[in-house]
C-alpha cells in the first residue's frame, strides 16, 4: 500500500460522521473485530476512551487456543520471538506438578506478553487493514431508530459528537459502560473473579513453564479461595511497557459470589505471593505497576445483543471462571461477530444463541464448579488430594485452558459436556439468557 492511498492512521480526536461498524473498545476483543470486518471490505471504526499504547490489569498469559487465534488473525508472527510456554508448574499443599498443554488441534505450547505490546499490535493490525483508528474519546449514548440503534454518542476533547452507524460491536470491557446504556446486566450470584497483577525484574523470565500455585495464602496465612500466577514475559525491550529486561507478571486472583463477597485488601496479598515466591523464580526487585480488577465471567450477563450490535469478550463475560482467562474468549468472539455480520439482519438471538453454542456448557459447568470454590472448606478438600495426581491435574489444565472443543470425543471432553449439560438443566441462570 503507497503512502498515497493509505488508511488514516491514529486520528486521536476526529470523529468520523457515520461508519458501517463501529467497534467501541480496542482490546484483543475489539480491534481483532475491527481486523477482520476491514478485512472483509466494511468501512470500520475503532474507538477507544485510552490513548495507545496503555496499561490494563492482565495476567498477560496466552494459552495455546490464543496462539492458535493470534494465527487465524494473521499475527502468528509476533510471538516469534515471545516466550514460549510448554506447560503450568502447579503447586500446593506440599506437592507439585509439571503438566504439559494437551497437543491435539491447537498448538502444544503458549506465551505470555504484556497487554501494553499485545493490544497495540493488533490495534495496530486494524488499521493496517484499513480501520479508522480514533483514540482519546468514549462512547457514552446511544439515539435509536426503533430497536435499532442509529448514532453513537461520542464524548471527546472537542465535546459530543454522534456517529452514524449501520453495526455495532461493543468490546469495552468488564465495566461495559455502552453495554449497560444498550441494557447490559452483570448478575452477580454466580461466581465473579477479583484479581492484580504486578511486574517484577528475574533471571528466569525465559522460563518455558508459567507457575501456578493453588494453594493461596494471605499475609495471615488464611486460605483463599483463589490461586497465585507467575507468568514469563521473557526479555522485555524497552517500548511501550515502561520496564524492561527479564520481567515476570506475577498476580493473585480470587473467587467470589454476591453470597460470599471478596472482602480482602490486593495489595498485600500479591506483595505477600510475590516475597513467597521470589527465591524460587529468582525474583530481584520489588513487585512494580500493580493494578487490579474486577471480572464478570462465564457468560453471567444479561442484554449482550440487539437488532444491530453484539458485545463481546469481557463486555459478554466471555472469561473462563475457574481462572479468569479471557485473551482467547476475546479474539473468538471478535471473530465470530464479524462472521455474523454477513448473514444476520437482526442479532438479538442470534448472537446470544452462537455464544451458548460454543460455550454455554463449558461455562454452566464452569461456573457452578467455580461457586463451590468460593467455600474454604471447599478448596482444600479438592485440591489437596488433586494436586498429587498427574492425570487429574492434566484434566485441570485442560478445562482452564479451554482446550476442550466439541470435536473432541474423549472421555474428558465427554465428561466435560455431560457435566455441562447436567448443569444448564438445573441451572435457572443460564449464560447470555
């Protein structure tokens, strides 16, 4: 493409006047969508409150169902020269295991880089593809023409501004702030995630293996009902993150529901799982850009779809709720959403019906495992007698990566769909409804 004829990049404050889609979020979610609809021909818009590159609380780990999806978007490149991740060093209650990712139809290995490079590289990728980039302004209104909407109200330096629109993929995260104005309910009786991470310098940041401890502890010593992560980002050139040389993520997530709410301070937690594993990862600095979040996850959100928009990944709470994944939910979803586009008129069931296809019974089954978690008596009783078993933990690994498919006809991935069906059948929330 000559410089003649190249798409506007980066316009930061300009407001287009109307676009075919507007994808309102430039996460992995949203700029992936913004990739493939410009891909597809579609005159698209991606709209972002944040100014790029920026932060965002992540584990920042890439299972191989993200690798494999970073691939299908043509960005199987970038991770060239990323850590590659072979497996989980799992550990607790006085025992540990080293289990590999399953190979089958995904790649047999993962990796790990920081949000700040990741979202930018396929933001990036969008508007390679011809996507009108505007950064620095937030969607806050929406006016409707029926059930439809018909202008997105823009809030930016230059004040409100409306954009016309035919489609409207809605990717701005876990708060949703236009996914509420169109409806949105996040229901909070089913389990919700509590999570930070930080940043620390270490001579094993070219580990192959990303280390999760089960057995999570605070600065009291009393149990959670959570896990602690420490995940390899490599050697980090300096750039956009504002660290570099051999970092880790290291973080601590927990479990919580409405019922038994995550009354705990983050902070000291992750400070404390960062001195507990510091001498095994060959940690040498203090933990650094400590920021933490709040996750909606398996799907427990009501008002995801209308005539002419979608949400999408976090915005849909598209996140595995036994962990808090959500990279590859993400890059799916934004997927799968452009596929829609070219043979739906009206998305309000559509949409709900293709995400309960792929994963409402992973997610149901998911879900009611990860409420049991919340129980303290609960975790110790799985997981001491799991964690010593090679093959259970597999299976776990298999379930957390979400690397179980409807193809698979194993006697896991069996179990797996019989635990699932078994659940929506006594379960009066189920996910998108």
């Amino acid at each position: 493409m000559s410089s003649d004829d190249s798409p506007p990049l980066d316009a930061r404050h300009t407001v287009p006047e109307r676009t075919d889609v507007l994808v309102v979020g430039a996460g992995p979610g949203g700029s992936a969508a913004a990739a493939y609809a410009a891909a597809a021909g579609r005159d698209v818009v991606l709209l972002d409150a944040a100014t790029f590159p920026r932060d965002k609380t992540c584990g920042d780990g890439l299972t191989p169902r993200a690798v494999a999806e970073l691939g299908h978007l043509g960005l199987g490149d970038f991770l060239t020269h990323r850590p590659r991740i072979d497996g989980l060093a799992l550990h607790g209650w006085g025992a540990h295991q080293l289990v590999r990712w399953p190979s089958g139809r995904f790649p047999a290995y993962g990796s790990a880089v920081s949000r700040m490079e990741l979202d930018d590289a396929i933001r990036a990728l969008a508007v390679s593809r011809g996507a009108r980039m505007v950064q620095g302004a937030k969607a806050v209104d929406v006016t409707m023409t029926g059930d439809r909407i018909a202008e997105v109200v823009v809030e930016g330096e230059s004040g409100r501004t409306p954009i016309t629109v035919d489609e409207v993929i809605v990717a701005d995260g876990v708060r949703s702030g236009l996914g509420k104005k169109l409806g949105r309910e996040w229901h909070r009786e089913t389990a919700y995630g509590v999570a930070a991470r930080a940043y620390v310098p270490s001579s094993r940041a070219d580990d192959h293996w990303m280390g999760s401890h089960l057995e999570l502890r605070g600065p009291d010593g009393d149990l959670l009902p959570g896990y602690g992560w420490v995940f390899p980002l490599g050697d980090v050139a300096p750039g956009p993150l504002p660290l570099s040389g051999g970092l880790l993520n290291v973080g601590v997530g927990a479990l919580a529901t409405a019922k038994r709410p995550a009354h705990m301070a983050l902070r000291p937690i992750l400070e404390h799982y960062a001195a507990m594993v510091g001498d095994e990862w060959a940690i040498t600095g203090t933990p650094q850009l400590l920021t933490s979040a709040l996750l909606p996850m398996g799907g427990a959100v009501t008002g995801i779809a209308g005539p002419n928009w979608m949400l999408i990944g976090d915005a849909a709470a598209c996140v595995n709720p036994l962990n808090g994944e959500g990279i590859d939910y993400a890059l799916e979803t934004g997927r799968l959403a452009v596929e829609l586009l070219a043979d739906s008129t009206d998305h309000t069931t559509r949409w709900r019906d293709l995400l309960v296809e792929h994963y409402g019974l992973a997610f149901s089954a998911a879900r009611r495992l990860a409420g049991l978690l919340t129980m303290p008596q609960t975790v110790p009783a799985l997981g001491r007698p799991g964690i010593r078993s090679a093959r259970l933990m597999s299976m776990v690994v298999r379930v957390m990566g979400n690397l179980i498919t409807p193809d698979d006809a194993d006697l896991v991935a069996r179990a797996w769909r019989t635990a699932g069906r078994v659940s929506t059948r006594i379960d009066d929330r189920p996910p998108f409804s």
